[in-house]
C-alpha cells in the first residue's frame, strides 16, 4: 500500500532563505507526483507536475526533483518571501487516485 | 483559464440530513474526482468516475456516499444520511486523461454536520 511522508512536519525560516521541502513514497510504481499548495482553510494550488519519466521541473523560484528509485521528492524554494507561508502537500498518482502526503507547514518570517 | 468550480463554498446541515456537494469540472475533461479532508488530516481520495461509471473508490466511499453527472457539465457528491464525521473540506478534480494527466482541484466545499 502507497503511503506518502512528508519531512519536515512544520518548518520556520527567516526571509531570504533558500529551503527544502521532502517527500518521500514507499511505492516507486508512479505515474507522477504533483506539489501543491494549501492556505489555511482554502483549496490546493498545484505548483509542479513531475512526470515520473522525468527528473525535475522548474516554476520561478520554486524547483522540484524526482528520484523514483529511491521515492524521494524534493521541493527547493529559492529566496523565501513571507507570502511563501502555507502547508506544501505532496501527491503521487498510481492508478486513478492521488495519494496526498500530510505536508510542511512552512512560515517565512518577515 | 478554465476553473473547477464547486457549491456552495460552505454547508452547514444537520446529522441525518442529506446533502449534494456540486461541481462543474473544466469543460473538455473525462475524469472526475472527490477528495475529502478533516481539519487537520490528509486529503483522501474517495472516488472517481468516467464514462457515467465509478472506476475507482476508496473504503471511505460507503453505500452512504453517490456520485452522478447528472447532466453535461455538473458532477454531484450526495451523502444520503449525514453523520459527524463527514464534516470536512470536500474537494472537486478533473482531468483530460488518466494516470499521466494532471488533476485540476476545485476551491472545495466545507461541510460542517451538527
């Protein structure tokens, strides 16, 4: 059974600070994994979409990584900003579904 | 850009009652989803649906839970008989495809059960 974990749980950093956020997954049989973001009480904003052919996928400041082999993801966020604060979640896909991990909880201080 | 779009953005109903979560996926997608999350908790997959049939369902959908496209371009959730527990963030996907493709995430619907 796929299960998803994300370290670390929450994660506070002041701004300017290069990061990273970790997921890991103990099913490499995927199709893809996917971060998004989630303010507090609101929806998902997807982020990166990383196919599992591929390595790494890029968005401005944001840079995610594949390593299926040993199911690990990493979200590197580059010059951190305080509207940068929100959970980061992590999801793979395996056959219809998305499997969601439990997410950072990052704050970027001003 | 297209959107999902769900209603209402917040639902408050008595346990017992029955409730219909609604949702319009982007236009020209096949695959429907429902997540759900409890305060604090992962988002959970519950089902999926294409061509006007489940294609996969999770423990959590019971027989108290349905799905239907009940015409063109909504995509409903109904809880038949509402219990504490299914008070959550109740979230809305769609995709072109399957299995590669990308799930668009609705803005979710919060159910509160009193």
């Amino acid at each position: 059974k796929q299960e998803v974990t994300q370290i670390p749980a929450a994660l506070s950093v002041p701004e300017g600070e290069n990061l990273v956020l970790n997921c890991s997954f103990t099913d490499s049989a995927i199709y893809n994994l996917q971060w998004f973001r989630q303010d507090p009480g609101k929806g998902l904003t997807s982020l990166l979409l990383i196919q599992s052919s591929q390595r790494e996928q890029t968005s401005g400041r944001l840079n995610a990584s594949l390593d299926k082999s040993s199911g690990r993801s990493t979200l590197y966020i580059a010059a951190s900003q305080p509207g940068d604060s929100a959970t980061y979640l992590c999801a793979v896909r395996a056959t219809y579904k998305y499997i969601f991990g439990t997410g950072t909880r990052l704050k970027v201080l001003a | 850009e297209p959107e999902v779009t769900q209603t209402p953005s917040h639902q408050v109903t008595q346990m017992g009652q029955e409730v219909i979560l609604r949702c319009v996926p982007i236009s020209n997608h096949l695959y429907f989803y429902w997540y759900r999350q409890i305060l604090g908790q992962k988002v959970e997959f519950l089902v999926s649906f294409y061509n006007n049939e489940i294609s996969e369902k999770s423990e959590i959908f019971d027989d108290q839970f349905s799905v239907e496209r009940p015409d063109g371009s909504n995509f409903t959730l109904k809880i038949r008989s509402t219990k504490l527990e299914d008070s959550a963030m109740y979230f809305c996907a769609s995709s072109v495809g399957t299995t590669y493709y990308e799930q668009y995430f609705g803005p979710g619907t919060r159910l509160t059960v009193t």
